[in-house]
C-alpha cells in the first residue's frame, strides 16, 4: 500500500496541541496572575438552564454549518450524490480544513473525497471554483451590508498600534477577495480563456516559473468548469446560495450563542461582524487549522466585548472544542475507515 494512504495521529496530536497550549496559558495568564480576583468573578457566574439551552444552541448552529455544506454538494453535483455522500464528504472536507493551514483549506482535499464518490474530475472541479467563488461573494457582498448597521469605530479603531494593523490587514484582503471574485466571474461566465492566458503570463514571471505547470492546470480547469456551468438556471443557483448563507451564518453565530450562555449580550450584530475580520486574520495562518494563532486573535479581537474577567479562555475553549477539535475526532473515526474503502482494493 502507497504510505502517502497511511493515516498519521500526528496530524491530529499537533493542532490539538498547539491550540490547547495557547487555551492554556490565557487560563494561566488570567487567573493565576491577577491575585485570583479573575478566578472570584467566575465563581460568580450561575451556570442555569439559560447556560446550557444556548450551548445547546451553539451545537444546533453547528449542524446548520455542515447542513448548508452537505445541501451545497449534494446539488452541485445534481443530485449524483445520496445525502448519506454528501454528509461524508463534507465531514472530511472539514477535517482536511482542520489539519491544513488556513491557506488551503477543505476544498481542494474534496477534490480527491469526489472521486472517491464516483464524481468525474470535471465535476469536481467545478465544484471546487464554484464553492470558492459563493464563499469569497458571502464576504464580499455581506460585510459592505453590515456597515450600514455599525458605526466604523465599533470594528476599526486607530487607539493603537494592533488596531491600525488588523485594519490595514483587513483593506488588503478585501480588495484581493474583491479581485479573486471578479477573476472567478468571468473566467466561469465570461471569458475563461482571459483568465488561462493572464495566468499563464503571470506565472512566466522569474520568482513565479516554478508555479508555472500548476497555473496551466488551474487556467485548464477554469475553462472546463465554465463549460460544465454555463447556461445554469435560477432553480440552480438558488439552493447553493441559500447554503452559503446558511453554513456561513450558522459558523459565526456559534460565538454569539456561547456569550448568551454566560451573560447578556447588548450588541449580536457586532458579536457577529467583527468575526468577519477576524476571519480574514485566520486565514494567514501557516497552521493546521489556524491553531495557536486563532485563539490569539480571538484573545485580542473578541475578549472586549466579554464582560466577566477571566471568562475569554473558558468561552474560547467551548468554541474551539464545538467548531474546530469535533472535526479532529470524527475525522480519526471517519478517515481509516475512508482510506480502507477508497484505497484498499488496490493495495490488494
């Protein structure tokens, strides 16, 4: 059997670790070195019914993540994959998100879980752009939105240093979102051809030849995908949207149910848009899953907006335990019984 099937614990052992290990020094931090006065305002806290219904909740948000996942392959595939599929598939694209740095994502994993599932690599990788494409116009077009509802301040504020450079930071990857979606747009609509051939010039380029194969590829494929998805009606394009929508709410409202466990929350919304930033931040991460640093930014970006003292890391490790290290343990389930499936007949 080819070793590249073989299943490492490592690639659960090391993200766990290292998100764990920053989870745990922020508990240090807050309530070992303020004299235990973090420790006597969480002693405060009641843990009621209240409590438990909105974690319920947060495990409700959750399932409508991976639902909007599950409905979004099962019809970009035209219904070639039974739900049962579509579910597995999802699940190990969200692990494959969990044990690869931010900047590759579960997506092109699902490539290969597709053709596992009998999915033509045509398809597959129209499903691939076509998910990029709903993701990057989920952001584009929703964050503008939010803007009209909070004031910039509440998001962006110049009182420091950290402040100016999650702003900067923020401005940078939108326009290059902005780019990416107009680049998708009219390879898969308009002109697939423009896009190969701006590709192709691009990576001709002294520091970027070395690329220059894969960015052939990537301009063949645009072009294959924009033939498999022209001429798609509204009835289409209708269900994919509603799932963005909803897998992507779904993700950032998990937070906004842990805060409502423990206190009141005054403002959701801004609960729910500056996630939007701290998103874009995630992704720059060079770890599996964005560990360590994702607990940081949270650390940095969201622990304002909670008002009892040493509650940030207990909050944050519910999250991370709902969102992120669930994926982790079904994945250790679901991929040695997936790599048997898949790759046993042809180690035999």
């Amino acid at each position: 059997m080819v070793k590249s099937t073989k299943f490492s614990a490592w690639k659960i052992i090391l993200p766990t670790l290292l998100g764990m290990g920053v989870i745990v020094y922020m508990l240090w931090k807050d309530l070992a070195q303020d004299g235990g006065e973090n420790l006597e305002s969480l002693k405060q806290i009641q843990v009621s019914w209240r409590t438990f219904f909105w974690i319920f909740v947060a495990l409700l948000l959750m399932v409508g993540r991976d639902l909007g996942f599950t409905i979004r392959y099962r019809y970009l595939t035209d219904k070639l994959l039974s739900w049962k599929q579509s579910i597995k598939v999802t699940l190990l694209a969200e692990f494959g998100s969990a044990i690869t740095p931010s900047t590759v994502g579960g997506s092109s994993m699902a490539v290969l879980f597709l053709a596992k599932e009998n999915i033509s690599v045509g398809k597959s990788t129209t499903m691939v752009f076509v998910t990029m494409l709903l993701d990057e116009m989920f952001f584009v077009v929703t964050f503008p939105v939010l803007f009209l509802f909070l004031p910039f301040d509440s998001l962006f504020s110049s009182d420091s240093a950290l402040e100016v450079s999650i702003f900067t930071l923020f401005v940078v990857a939108y326009i290059i979102k902005l780019l990416l979606c107009a680049c998708l747009i009219t390879g898969l609509f308009f002109k697939p051809q423009a896009i190969r051939w701006l590709l192709l010039n691009i990576f001709r380029l002294p520091f970027l030849r070395k690329w220059q194969r894969a960015a052939q590829k990537v301009g063949d494929d645009i072009i294959l995908s924009s033939k498999e998805i022209k001429g798609k009606k509204i009835s289409y394009w209708l269900p994919l949207i509603f799932a963005t929508v909803l897998s992507w709410c779904s993700r950032y409202l998990v937070v906004n149910a842990l805060f409502m466990a423990f206190f009141p929350v005054e403002d959701n919304l801004l609960v729910f848009a500056r996630q939007f930033v701290m998103w874009i931040l995630m992704i720059i991460s060079i770890t599996p899953g964005g560990s360590g640093l994702t607990e940081i930014i949270f650390d940095k970006y969201l622990s304002g907006l909670i008002p009892i003292m040493g509650l940030a890391p207990v909050i944050m490790l519910l999250w991370r335990l709902l969102s992120y290290y669930n994926y982790l343990f079904i994945g250790a389930l679901l991929v040695p019984r997936w790599i048997s499936s898949s790759f046993g007949k042809r180690s035999q």
